[in-house]
C-alpha cells in the first residue's frame, strides 16, 4: 500500500462551543471545554504533518463554533472548488467565509444551486463520486455535482439521523476500498455498494457511533477516533497502518478526524 502526500485545510477550533443543536450529537446543556478541544485538534493537526502531509489554516469567525468542521466549507477536485449552502442558518455564514479562501487560494469556484455541505457529503472514490443525502446536502445538488467536476455521482441514501453525513457513515481507504456502516443506508443504497466495493471493510454501530468512520486515510496510514477499535483491527487485518487520535471534545458536536479536514486537490494526478 502506498501512502499519498496530500493537501488539507483546517480551522483551529477557537471559538468552539455547543449552543445549538443541529444534529443528534449536540447538547447545549452539557459543558464543552474549548481549551481541550484545541488540544486535540492540535494532536490532530500533528499527525497530518509528522505523515508528510500539507496543512493550511483558515482564520476562524467569532461567532462560528462549528467552522472548525473544515469538511463542510465546500469541495475541491482538480483545482475546481465548489462552495457550500448549509440547511442550518447557525452555520450559514461559514459559507462566504470559506468560500473567501477559496477564492483567495486560486481555486476555479462555482456556487452551489441547491443545500451542499461540501465534503461532509461528498467524498471522491477512485473516479467515483459518492453523494450523500436524506439530511443535509439536497439530492438535487448531485447533478450540479457531476457538471462540475465530470465524475459520476453515486446517490447514497443516508437513513439514520445519527449519522446525518455521508463521512459519518463511509470512508475512503484508497481508490477502491470503503469502509461503511450498512444499518445507515437505505437499502437500494447498500445494494449498490455491495455492488460498487464487494471487498469493503463493514463496520460496527459501536464503532460507528464513536466516528470511526469519519477517518482520514490517504492510502496507507488511517487516522481515526482512538476509541474506535474493533475498527481499527479490522482495517490493520487488511493491512492498514491506523492512527488513533481522541477528539472526545469535538465529538459532542458531532465531528471527528474527517469532519475537521478538508482535502485540497490540485489536479487529476492529486486524487
């Protein structure tokens, strides 16, 4: 297995709270402690860099807890960086902030015609393009999707509120390997990923329900929630290097590794 160098964008998690709730996850009556959730952002930040990878930082909004969710600020392939329409009105105004960046970085960018939240539902598989929908990105927005960047768009059926985007429920180990919780989709939707990676790697809801499956893995290591073991094993088994980190913090807003980095792809040899 090779391991590819690869391209993040992240946002220090300053002003990280929990005043609303947007998603199963979020308890605003719980306390949160912002100082330990920079800590193990910055534990998560480190791995990336000690495994070779790039990682840029966009400056955080006052007044935008979860822009540290840096996944859900737009999708980037092949130097194209489409921006994002959140459902929510609490997390709206990441949108032009991110998109600023973008924009700021060189990024040929497009706006969104329907509810899009970037990467949280949108995740690039070999020449495949799996699409999430049933909670936040509008499946309307697919077809923009494939305008766009000229993948084909696979629909997937999200059917569990705990699990409200795709990369809660899916990650991409390499070109043509996924790792998922079948319980989180639609029948017709797990169907066809039996079809589409009948040698993927299934988790458990115990796994899944500590965000196992929003990892990050650029072809050889997979960083992933520490607390997510029986994955862990499962992913070494099929040779796999896995790095545990501990995003308990983030975790009571409903994010973990993936939620927190963005992918920058430059071109079509960047995949």
């Amino acid at each position: 297995m090779d391991a590819t160098r690869q391209r993040f964008l992240m946002c220090r998690p300053t002003y990280f709270a929990v005043d609303y709730a947007i998603n199963p996850w979020m308890d605003p009556t719980s306390p949160v402690d912002t100082d330990l959730a920079v800590r193990q952002w910055e534990q998560l930040r480190q791995v990336y860099r000690d495994l070779g990878h790039t990682v840029e930082e966009i400056t955080p909004v006052p007044g935008l807890p979860d822009m540290v969710f840096a996944a859900n600020g737009g999708t980037v392939i092949d130097g194209k960086a489409m921006a994002v329409q959140f459902r929510d009105p609490q997390r709206a105004d990441e949108a032009p902030a991110y998109r600023a960046w973008f924009e700021a970085a060189g990024f040929e960018m497009y706006e969104p015609k329907h509810v899009n939240e970037g990467e949280g539902d949108i995740l690039l598989a070999g020449d495949l393009l799996l699409a999430g929908t049933g909670f936040r990105t509008a499946h309307a927005s697919h077809a923009q999707l494939q305008e766009v960047f000229g993948y084909p768009v696979i629909t997937m059926q999200l059917v569990d509120p705990r699990f409200y985007h795709l990369d809660t429920a899916l990650t991409v180990l390499d070109e043509r390997t996924v790792a998922y919780l079948p319980e989180a989709f639609s029948p017709g939707s797990q169907a066809v990923l039996r079809r589409l990676f009948p040698d993927a790697v299934h988790a458990t809801m115990a796994d899944a329900e500590v965000f196992g499956l929003n990892s990050v893995s650029d072809g050889r290591h997979v960083v992933l929630p520490a607390q997510a073991t029986g994955l862990a094993a499962k992913l070494r088994d099929r040779g796999y290097e896995t790095i545990g980190v501990d995003l308990s913090e983030l975790r009571k807003a409903g994010g973990g590794p993936k939620c927190c980095t963005l992918r920058l792809r430059q071109g079509k040899a960047d995949k």
